[in-house]
C-alpha cells in the first residue's frame, strides 16, 4: 500500500500542462488599446482560457464585423442575436492597432453576418487593405464564416490578396445539426475546396 504522499504525486498534473500567469504591462496595453479604438477579439468573445496568454505577449486575433453573431452554434460562446450594423471605420483602426503592437503575423476572424448582402467579404478585404497600407512586410490571416456558399462573395476577400485564407469546419459532419444546426458540413467543404482552386496573388 503506498503512502499519500506518493499517491498525491502520481495524480500531479505534467509541468507542460499549466501556464503560470504573469501578470505583465502587455496585457493590460493590449485591453486599454481594444478599448480605446472599439475592437472587438475572438479571445474575449470565445471566452478563451488562453487569452492572458497571448494578451500578455503582445497578441490577439481581431473580430471583425461586432461582437454578436447571426448564428447560435452550440460550440461558441459569442453572443448572438440581431447585431448593429456595420462599422466602415473599424477596418482603419485596426490596421492601426496592429501597427502600434508591431505585430508581423495578423489574424483576423469574423461574427458570421448573414443579415448582409455580401456576408461581410467586402469588410474582410477592406480590413485587409488596411493593414497592408499600415504594415506592408506583414502577413494577413483570414478565417472566414462559409459565406453561405457564394462564390462571388468568397472571391471579393480572395482578390484582397490574404497570405492565408482559412475557414473552419468545426465537427464532424454526423454532428453538424446538433454543433452548428445553422450550418452545413458540406457547404463548409465546397468553401475549402473553391478557395484552394481559386487561390489568389499571395495566398499559401
């Protein structure tokens, strides 16, 4: 029979598994700086456990288009709802956001907009614009919602010229009605396999 003390230790999680928190000025620069230029994150809106994290590291992924969604997916914690309409000034502030957190790698998601003609893909490719005019050397990162399937409007934020355009399936198709009952697995499928076959000038 082996002690509690032994008993305790084999129960000890791995050291890889916590993150000790640090607590440092970046973190706070980087809430005052969301708040101060009305941006909105996937790491607040998601409610990630992680966001401390990356906040204290100087990062965020951006989320465009407000914080609340047309969707209710029953995997996100974004608020849902009937959201305000949409911002033209955003895409300006935060390419300059992300110019004053010098950041060479910029990740920028969305709510997903089906109350708009276009899904938001002009607002995509406009925000796009903006941080290439702020930080040319930097590299863009879209994940975009499906867009409802329409080519044309995946086309618009793919002639903005992304270096990665992503979008995300989230489950696996047997639980698509259940995770994302306003979303559809194949329709996640064909936006994936059209922007590989379509690509665009800077896209990987």
């Amino acid at each position: 029979m082996t002690g509690s003390g032994e008993k305790d230790k084999g129960l000890r999680l791995p050291p890889w598994i916590r993150i000790r928190y640090s607590g440092n000025g970046n973190q706070k620069a980087v809430h005052q700086l969301l708040k101060a230029n009305d941006l909105h994150t996937v790491c607040q809106g998601a409610r990630c456990p992680n966001q401390h994290e990356c906040f204290s590291r100087g990062v965020a992924t951006f989320m465009i288009l407000g914080d609340t969604c047309t969707r209710n997916c029953r995997f996100c914690a974004v608020h849902s709802g009937i959201p305000p309409g949409v911002d033209p000034d955003e895409p300006r502030r935060l390419a300059e956001a992300v110019a004053q957190l010098k950041l060479h790698h910029i990740v920028v998601t969305s709510v997903t907009r089906d109350d708009l003609p276009d899904g938001g893909a002009s607002h995509f490719a406009a925000t796009i614009k903006a941080i290439r005019v702020q930080l040319p050397d930097a590299t863009v990162e879209v994940l975009t919602p499906d867009f409802q399937g329409v080519e044309r409007d995946i086309d618009v934020v793919l002639d903005a010229l992304p270096d990665v355009f992503n979008h995300n399936l989230e489950t696996v198709r047997s639980l698509q009605k259940t995770i994302r009952p306003a979303a559809s697995y194949e329709c996640s499928l064909a936006v994936l396999a059209y922007a590989a076959q379509r690509g665009g000038g800077g896209l990987l």
